[in-house]
C-alpha cells in the first residue's frame, strides 16, 4: 500500500469505500470504530474522496464533552497528566515492578526482563515437577502461587484477588477486568486439579 504524501491518499486496489452505496475504492482513511490505544493503533474506515469529505464534514471530536472537557481537551498539555499504566499506584499488582521505582529506565527495564524470564523458570520449575500440568503451572503463576499451595489456600487467594481486580471494588472501573477473567480461568482450572490437596 503507497501513501501519496500530501492529500493522505493510501493507493490500493483492495479496499472498496465503505459508504454503502459507493463502489470507488477506499483510499482515504477516517477515524474508526476503535480508537487508538494502549493495544495499538486503532482501526481506520476508509472512504473514498467525495465520501471523507463527507464524513469530516459531519465529524465532531468532542461530541459529547462537557465545555470544562472541550477546554482541557484543546489545552497544550493536554495528555500529560494521564498516568502511564506503569507509573500507578496499582502497577506491580502482577508481580512485575514498577517503573517509578527506577531512577534509570534500564534499570526499569532489565527488572522487568528478569521477572518475565523468573517467571517463565518458575514455571517450568512445576512443570517439571511432575505434579502439575504447564496449564496448571501457568495458573498457578497468574495466582500468585507456588507449588506447595492447598485448597483452602487456593481459596483465600482467589477471593482475594477478585475483591482487588473486580469493578465493584475499584469505584466502576473496568481496566483490570482481563486479568480478573485470567484469574478466574486459573481458579477454575486449579481447583479441578488433582494435585492440590
């Protein structure tokens, strides 16, 4: 795909304009139905000429901001008081350290490295054991837990860790929701398990 420079046009054969009763190929893109984020860049709809002028015509940013909103949004430093993920008082909840913690960032970084690669030994560790399964490894790890671990242990651990990730606990807020469903697809693989007594 070749991006002529100046007017934004992405040349392609492919892709069709995605106004229902166009036919011209698709060669501009406008925003999508998924913004960027911190999984990546988001997904573009892609138009052609007469229809993105259209949709640009019809776009508004900042509908349904508040004025107060609308005014922070356009201010220069807008963004630059959105904590990083790593920078919050609830990074490190996974295990992994967090980046405030550095005052060099490769410092940061090689500590994250070395938790990763110690995770992946303590792993393995189990499931060389012989005890446990690499699933059962896995889930203990996203647990928290080690391979000594009993049932009523299992349970007070679980029970813990829905109260930490679950939205009702966290004022509505719905960011840790995938790792409480990794926490609940571990509980619910663990307590099956034969080798945990």
């Amino acid at each position: 795909m070749s991006q002529t420079r100046f007017h934004g046009r992405f040349e392609t054969d492919e892709r069709v304009c995605e106004h229902p009763t166009c036919r011209e190929p698709g060669e501009f893109r406008a925003p999508g139905y998924r913004p960027n984020g911190f999984d990546g860049p988001g997904e573009w709809r892609w138009f052609c000429l007469d229809h993105v002028r259209e949709f640009n015509a019809g776009y508004d940013w900042f509908e349904g901001m508040s004025a107060e909103e609308i005014i922070s949004a356009q201010s220069p430093a807008s963004g630059w008081r959105t904590e990083s993920p790593s920078f919050g008082a609830r990074a490190a909840v996974d295990g992994m350290p967090r980046w405030a913690d550095f005052d060099d960032p490769l410092d940061a970084i090689s500590a994250r490295a070395n938790g990763i690669r110690s995770r992946a030994q303590r792993e393995a560790t189990m499931a060389m054991d012989g005890r446990f399964s690499k699933d059962e490894a896995e889930a203990l790890e996203t647990m928290g837990l080690g391979s000594n671990t009993d049932r009523r242990r299992l349970r007070r651990r679980y029970s813990e860790l829905v109260r930490r990730y679950h939205p009702d606990r966290n004022g509505g807020d719905r960011s840790h929701e995938a790792r409480l469903g990794k926490v609940v697809e571990a509980y619910q693989l663990l307590r099956k398990s034969t080798a945990i007594a």
